[in-house]
C-alpha cells in the first residue's frame, strides 16, 4: 500500500508541475505583440488562472483500473492476508512473496536483489500491489518453481499468478514425511501437511504439477486445458477486480453461473443427478471423504478428531469422542493420532477445498484424488466403494 500511495503521490506532483508550465506558457503567449513576439518585461503566473484546483478533475488514464483494483482481495489492506504479521511488525520472508508487493519483487530480483529467496524481512502494511503484476521485469521470467519441484514456464503476468497461487507444499511433502512407516499405525510425530490457500495454479496443473497426493498405480489428469481462446488465468478473470466474466462461458455452456456448469452426463458422486454442475458432484464426494476421515481417526487410528477450519492445524484432537476439541494450557490440541493413510486423505481433501474454484480450474484431477483418497480408506473401514456409486 505504501509503494502505491508513493506512485499516486508522485503523479499527483508532477500533474501540477504540468499543469503550472501549461498556465505559464499561456500567460506568455498571451502577452505576446502583435508581432508574435513576447514582453520580456511580463513575469509569467506560476499558479493556474482560474481557481479552486481540484485534484479530482485531473484526467486519468487508468482510473477505472485502479477503482476496480481497490475493491479487489489483492487490495484488501484490512485482510488476514495483509495483517497476520501486524503484532510482530514485519512479515516473515517465507510469507513475504505473496503477502506483499514488496516481497515479491524481492523473490523475483525484480528490484535488483538475488532472484530466488526474500533477503530480510518484509515490513507490514503492503499489499498485492501494482508493481507486483506490472513491472516490466516480468518478462525475463521464463519459469516457475513449484512444490513438487515442477519448473513451469511462463510468460509475463502469468508469472505473479503461478507464483502465489500454486501452494506452499505438494504431494512429495507427504510421501517424504510418511516414508517407511505402517499405514494404519497412529505416530505422534506425524503433523498435518498443509497445501496453504487459494491453490487455483496447482489444482489447474493437475497430475503434471504433482500438487496433490497421487496413489501409486494411479493415473491423474495433467493440465486442464480449456477450449480456445480460455488459456490463462486472465481469460476468466478480469484481472483488476478478479472476478469471473461468465458471459463468454454461455458460448457453449448453460446455467445461471460457474458452479452450475457441467462436464459430464454421469454421476460422480453416486446420486445419479446430472441437472447440477459438478461443482456438486465435487462438493459431495468432498463431503464423504472428510467423513471417512474422521471415521478412520475414531475407529482405526483409535484417536477421534475434530475440524476447524477457522483454526490452524485444523484438525483436532478429540480423545473422549464427546465432539468438543481437547484443551491444553487454555490452548486448542492439534491432532496427534495421524497415521500415513489418514495424513495423505486428509492432505488431498484441504487440498481440493482450498480452491473454491476447483470445478473450473480441473474437475477432474479434484475428482480423481477425493475417489482415491476415498478408496484407500474404504479398506481399513469395512466400506464396499461399490456401494457408494461413486466414479473416478
């Protein structure tokens, strides 16, 4: 916010600047002879002529995309996004390339840093600001690092998209943290692995980011690739307001909005509905798995949870079953009954829910690891997947 106060400040400046040579030249060529030529014994005015000067008449170019911009998330000084590092004063340089301006163009070396890592931390009170998607060192950047360690390419914009929207961590974050142990024996040491926020890059990657937890002997769905010219992230979003121009979806889809859009002509989720859009279908088998998992943490693991999803780690430790989170020292406590199969189901259920966009971005890859995830819980379970009608 401070960097873009300090770009409306210097217009404004040098606008009046402007304005004032504008004055002054008039004023001379007014008191020139009838010759053409000018009175040199007439001191020119300084100040505009007529009065008040009022900034708000000042014509700019771009004003309609820095309103819209304003009213945006990206904008949103008052967020949990922005002000999560208020107490400490500073934001954590792991945070910092997506939670400011600042800190992503320190990543990115875009002001003249080493590329690849936020020296330092960043001071509060910044936000996804317009330096962040419009400086022209965006165009030097030809790939991005993601958790999985995909090196994908890239062009312009696409750069501040991807690097802030692919997550914090990936499927070989779960595997690497499960190896060598049993599948259904509960390890205290185990915490949940978290895919962060808004994941909308890693979900529309599919299997070929590697963002989610792909069992093995499984085929995932790569990269969503939509009909033409739907390509970028910008061909939904208009990129200022973000919000989604679904008036070109009516081309080839009906319904009244996004969700109500639907891929397919069969059921996924076992109800046999296909009136609904799949982002129902998504929401359903979403739904089931975070119910098994919690029945495999209650009868398997023999430890019983309890989500929260306005509280970090989320899941909770419930040891009587009573459905009230267990307290310690006044504080909440995490779960501590995770086994490998319960980690990796839960992972890929906050995973595909932490993108409500997902049944845009690749319904499909969402659907493949809920049923996957699903199924592998089935077994310990006593669950027969046939009976539930779902498909992958």
């Amino acid at each position: 916010m401070k960097f873009f106060s300090q770009i409306c400040a210097s217009l404004l400046a040098l606008t009046l600047v402007l304005v004032l040579v504008l004055d002054a030249r008039s004023v001379v060529s007014q008191t020139a002879d009838a010759d053409g030529a000018a009175d040199e014994n007439v001191i020119p005015f300084a100040l505009p002529q007529t009065g008040p000067f009022t900034p708000a008449d000042i014509s700019i170019d771009n004003d309609e995309a820095i309103a819209n911009w304003f009213r945006s998330a990206h904008a949103d000084a008052a967020a949990e996004a922005f002000r999560h590092w208020d107490e400490d004063e500073e934001i954590a340089p792991a945070c910092a390339t997506c939670h400011s301006g600042e800190g992503f163009r320190a990543f990115h070396g875009l002001d003249g840093s080493e590329p690849g890592v936020v020296e330092g931390p960043i001071d509060v009170g910044g936000v996804v600001d317009c330096g962040t998607c419009h400086n022209a060192g965006l165009a030097d950047i030809t790939e991005v690092a993601f958790p999985s360690g995909l090196m994908h390419p890239v062009q312009g914009v696409e750069a501040s998209c991807m690097t802030c929207h692919q997550g914090r961590t990936a499927g070989v974050t779960v595997r690497a943290a499960i190896t060598d142990m049993d599948l259904d024996t509960a390890n205290a040491e185990l915490r949940f692995v978290n895919p962060h926020y808004a994941t909308a890059a890693a979900t529309w990657l599919g299997g070929y980011g590697g963002a989610g937890y792909q069992y093995d002997g499984r085929d995932y769905s790569g990269r969503f690739f939509h009909a033409r010219p739907v390509s970028s992230c910008n061909s939904c979003h208009e990129p200022h307001t973000l919000e989604v121009a679904f008036e070109p979806c009516l081309t080839c889809h009906q319904g009244e909005s996004p969700q109500d859009i639907r891929i397919a002509r069969q059921s996924y989720d076992g109800s046999g509905d296909t009136s609904v859009g799949i982002s129902s279908d998504i929401q359903a088998n979403a739904a089931l798995l975070l119910d098994s998992v919690k029945s495999y943490a209650a009868d398997i693991a023999g430890v019983p949870m309890v989500y929260d999803g306005n509280s970090y780690p989320y899941f909770f430790t419930d040891a009587n079953g009573d459905g009230v989170i267990d307290q310690s020292d006044g504080r909440n406590v995490a779960y501590n009954g995770w086994t490998p199969r319960s980690l990796r189901a839960a992972y890929n259920w906050k995973l595909v829910t932490s993108d409500p966009g997902n049944y845009a971005h690749n319904p499909h890859y969402a659907l493949e690891l809920l049923y996957d995830s699903i199924e592998d819980l089935s077994a310990p379970l006593g669950i027969d997947m046939a009976t539930l009608n779902l498909l992958r």
